[in-house]
C-alpha cells in the first residue's frame, strides 16, 4: 500500500508537470521523490518510536528503532506515524530544494495536490491489517477486529454493548466489542474528499505560492482531528488533554473534551496552515 500511495502521489504529480504547471525534469522529479519518501519513511518511524510507543525503552535504545527484528522474527518497522512522515517529507523536500536551487512552496503545491489520494491506500493498508481501530460502538456497520483487546464482562457497559449488538457473552470472561472501522472513514475523509477538494476546488484558485500547501494542512487536520473521536487513542497513552467529567474507559466516546496526542498534533496543523497562508498571502501582495 506504501509504493501504491506513492505511484499514485508520483504518477499525479507528473501530470501537473506535463500540464505546465511546473517547471521540472523527469529526472530532478525522480530525485524529489527519493528526498521526500526516504525523509517520510525516516519521520514516520522516529516519532512513532519516540512519541506513540509509550515508554522510554526506544528512548534508551535508539538504535533498535530502524532494526527490523523482533524476537529473532522478521516484524519490519511495526508502527509510523502520518505527523512524523509529514515532518520528515517537509525536511527532504526541503533538502532537494535547496540543493537543487528550487521554490518550496512552488513543489510543495504541486505535491500535496496528490497525496491525500494516494494517502487513502495507506488507510486501506491499516484495514487490512486490522491496526489502528475505532472505538467501540454499537452502530449497524460496526465491525470486530481480531487483534483487537477484549473486554473484561464484569464490567456493567461491556455487558450492555454486548447486548444491545446481539452477542452472547455466557461463560466467556473476556469478550471483543464490535468498534467503528475508523481506518475506512479515513481513508473517505482524509483521502478521496480531501483531494476532490484540493484538486478540482482550491487547485484552480491557487492565488499565490503556498495556497494549496497551506489549505491541506487546515483541510488535513480538521478532519482529523474529528475522526480522532472515532478512532481509540493509543492505550499507553491515553488523553493527553483530559476534561471530559469521564476519561475510562478510552474505548468508548465519552467527551469532546478528552483530546489525544494526535488531536494535538491535528492542531498545530491547522494553526501552522492558518499561519502559513496570512504570511504567504502578504508576502505575495508585496
């Protein structure tokens, strides 16, 4: 799914550049991209190890953080984070533009053009693999994730959930929950509306250098951060901003107020876009 969401992102931006709206060969393309995914792929493991994992061991142990074992099995680079990626492609691209003698803001426009569609086979990729669940709800499209924790059945709302969905929990003493396929909505929201909206409604109005970079940054993380709600938080970590009147259990939606790290994340996205389009909107005006 990661070298379909990258075809998809290359193959996109390759025809804006056939289309003239940038100027850039073939082969300062090829190299672009190798700056951007090695940065992204190098992000994304980083902060997942250093700020999703939820303990210090990677913090002690950094070097196993890129080793792709675990327990004398091949497990690759079991979790990445989409901020940390963000961060890292924004470095490499960065990198390319200054060695090559190039506008950021000019490639980045072209570039993120793309990617929400290509981002939408990564999401699939998490479904398929049955990772980074939802919340439990009792909605008729709910589903059951095998390796999702299951729930003790002394609990009071784990044996109403259990009941008004229909399963039977007789002798069992831990049960799974049926949760929202929270990957899926993603993939919808994050991927395919969100390049609709920068393709066929923000591309055509580009008014200045960063205007689609920085509508992608606000579009990305306010639809984000609502599907946060419908997406479990990271167990060890749990609400990093929690006023809701109830936090426990993680599991179920209990209070706008109980934000994730991810939320936060999901914020400064969207302050960051807010900020870069005033600036950039200015500067083009001078």
């Amino acid at each position: 799914m990661y070298i379909v969401a990258f075809g998809i992102t290359y193959f996109l931006f390759n025809r804006q550049r056939k289309q003239k709206l940038i100027e850039i060969n073939s082969d300062d393309t090829s190299a672009l991209f190798l700056y951007a995914i090695a940065g992204l792929i190098i992000g994304a493991r980083l902060f997942s190890a250093l700020f999703y994992y939820g303990s210090v061991y990677y913090w002690k142990n950094p070097h196993l953080i890129f080793w792709p074992f675990e327990e004398g099995r091949f497990v690759g680079l079991p979790g990445m984070s989409y901020h940390g990626g963000l961060i890292g492609a924004v470095v490499g691209t960065l990198l390319f533009c200054r060695f090559y003698k190039r506008s950021f803001f000019e490639i980045a426009d072209v570039m993120v053009s793309g990617i929400p569609l290509g981002y939408t086979f990564g999401r699939l990729g998490n479904f398929i693999n049955g990772e980074l669940w939802g919340r439990v709800t009792t909605v008729k499209w709910a589903m059951i994730f095998p390796e999702a924790p299951r729930f003790s059945t002394t609990y009071t709302w784990v044996k109403e959930v259990a009941a008004k969905v229909g399963l039977e929990i007789g002798q069992l003493l831990y049960i799974n929950l049926p949760r929202h396929p929270s990957q899926l909505y993603e993939a919808l929201f994050e991927g395919v509306v969100l390049w609709l909206f920068l393709w066929f409604i923000i591309k055509p109005r580009k008014k200045f250098s960063g205007y689609i970079l920085s509508w992608y940054l606000i579009g990305y993380g306010a639809v984000r951060f609502v599907i946060e709600y419908f997406r479990e938080p990271d167990t060890n970590l749990g609400f990093i901003i929690a006023k809701g009147s109830q936090t426990e259990p993680t599991a179920l939606f209990l209070s706008p107020l109980n934000i994730s790290l991810g939320q936060i994340f999901c914020l400064l996205m969207v302050i960051g876009g807010i900020v870069m389009f005033i600036v950039q909107s200015k500067r083009s005006k001078r």
